[in-house]
C-alpha cells in the first residue's frame, strides 16, 4: 500500500481524533462520573456484571476504604443513558484457568442478561481484572463479542488490530496523562503505519476518584478535551463498528477505486496529506487526486 493513496481510515466527517472512555464494575460513583462526562459532552462505554447488580461493598485496593456499590438493574438504563453499555462477566470471575465451557458461561450470561434488561445486542466486554489468554479470547468470540478490553496500557493512539485484545492509551491515573492529552490534541502528524488518525482510550473505575480524592483530575482532563469540533466523541462499539465498515471496503488492486457495501458512510485520506474523501454507504468513489486523474 502506499503512502500517498487515500486508503487510510479517517474518523466520521475527515477527523483525525477520536476519544472514547471505558468504565468498570457498575458502582455508585457511575452517577456521578457520567454526569461529568455528560456536561461536557464526551462518550464512552460502561462494562457491567449483572450477577452483582444491587450488592453493597467497600473496597480497599491498599487505598482508601470507599463504597463499592453495585447499581441496581432497574437503575442501568437511566444512569447510562446517551452512553454504551457492555459485559464484564456475570460476576466478575478471573477466568485464567478456566476451560472453555466455563468461559463461555461467564462471559455469555453476563452479555444474555444486559441485553434483556436493554432489549438491543451487546456487543462488547472488558476482561475482568484484565486477565485474557487464548482460551478467553476464543470464549469471548465464541459469545459473539465484537471487542474487548485489557487492562494493558499502550501510551499510542492507535487503532487496535485485533478488537478481541483491545489495548487501551491509559488508565486515568497515567502519570503521562496530561502529556498524552497534549500530544492527541496536537495536529502535528501522528505516525502509525495504519493510519494517521488518532484514537484515545482511557480507562478506570469511577469507585477510584473516591480512594484517591481525584475527582478534579477527571474535570480538568473533561475540560481539556471536551466540546471540541475537531474530535469524535464515541462509545466503543461505535468505533469497533466503524473501523469494521472500513475493513468491510473493496479496493481496487491498483488503490484506484473503492467501494463501500457497508451501510455507513466511511471516510479516507493518505497518510500525509489532510484532503479526505467520503465513500457512502453502497457508493464506488474515485482514490486518485484531482492531479491525477
Ligand atoms: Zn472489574
């Protein structure tokens, strides 16, 4: 592939950022986390164990003591609203060791039980305590999951390539935090042989900013990347979804043409150049520039 053919996946409307959130164990403090979230109108996706919802806890975490307090199932669909919700495992269990079947069984009636209460698919988990091998993987598509998360943090904006073994940027307390905020807002060009375009996934626990009295790093990190033109705000199943019509794209042999049989509208640009092209949903669009042809 080359450089300068406009095959490279670029977010909705030609943007080069997007930013998306994920947060674990459906507690409380949620309440509170997506109202700040809200006011600023940023998106992202709440993973949830529905064998826990409505038990009552403290954690510790060689913190803090703080309420650990699990939503009630009646309470998921308004607390989350205008956010995504995904699977955690039906009760949390770390699956290393566990054979398939017993994979399977936690990670689907988890999935089976949210999609009840929300009546829509679920197409996404986060691994509890991030633990996953290829006996997980396999269970976790054998559920028919779309994606899931880890817990390893990868410092980069890059677009995953295994959706199944979704790295995150950083965990919210990331010392390079602030430092990776600045990078991802910056225009100067970001350098992935994938593609130009940014993604940045932050993750955590919203039980945390109570054992380390940081709700006001949240806020000022909202305050930073929030309300902006230049950035998608997306939930995670959005983006899976989206990079899948781009994977979904039929190009010519000579990166000339492509065509998009996806129902969504998927735009293109060259790793160098900022000039993008939107191929519609069902369209066949013309890659060369205007030079060129
Ligand atoms: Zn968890």
């Amino acid at each position: 592939m080359s450089f300068m053919a406009r095959d490279r996946i670029y977010w909705p409307g030609g943007k080069t950022k997007c930013l998306t959130f994920s947060y674990d164990d459906g507690v409380e403090q949620d309440l509170r986390l997506t109202e700040v979230m809200r006011a600023h109108g940023v998106r992202g996706t709440f993973n949830l164990n529905p064998g826990l919802f409505g038990r009552n806890g403290r954690v510790t975490g060689g913190k803090r003591e703080v309420a650990h307090n699990k939503l009630s199932a009646e309470r998921v669909p308004e607390v989350y609203r205008g956010q995504e919700i995904a699977a955690h495992g039906w009760e949390h269990a770390a699956m290393s060791g566990m054979d398939t079947a017993r994979c399977v069984n936690e990670i689907l009636k988890s999935r089976a039980a949210l999609e009840e209460l929300l009546r829509q698919p679920v197409t996404g988990y986060a691994y509890a305590f991030g633990t996953n091998d290829d006996t997980i993987v396999k269970a976790a598509q054998a559920s028919g999951l779309r994606y899931a998360r880890t817990v390893v943090s990868t410092e980069r904006f890059d677009i995953p390539q295994d959706f199944l073994r979704w790295d995150p940027t950083c965990h919210h307390n990331a010392e390079k935090l602030f430092e990776l905020a600045e990078e991802f807002l910056s225009d100067k060009s970001y350098f992935s042989f994938f593609s130009p375009a940014k993604l940045f996934y932050i993750w955590g626990h919203a039980y945390e900013f109570d054992q380390d009295d940081n709700w006001k790093r949240m806020e000022k990190l909202l305050e930073l990347l929030g309300g902006r033109d230049d950035v998608w705000y997306a939930t995670n199943g959005e983006i899976e979804s989206y990079v899948a019509a781009w994977k979904s794209l039929i190009f010519s042999a000579d990166s000339s043409s492509v065509q998009n049989p996806s129902a969504t509208p998927v735009w293109l640009g060259s790793s160098f150049d900022r000039e993008t092209v939107c191929v519609g949903a069902g369209e066949t669009v013309r890659l060369l520039s205007k030079k060129e042809m």
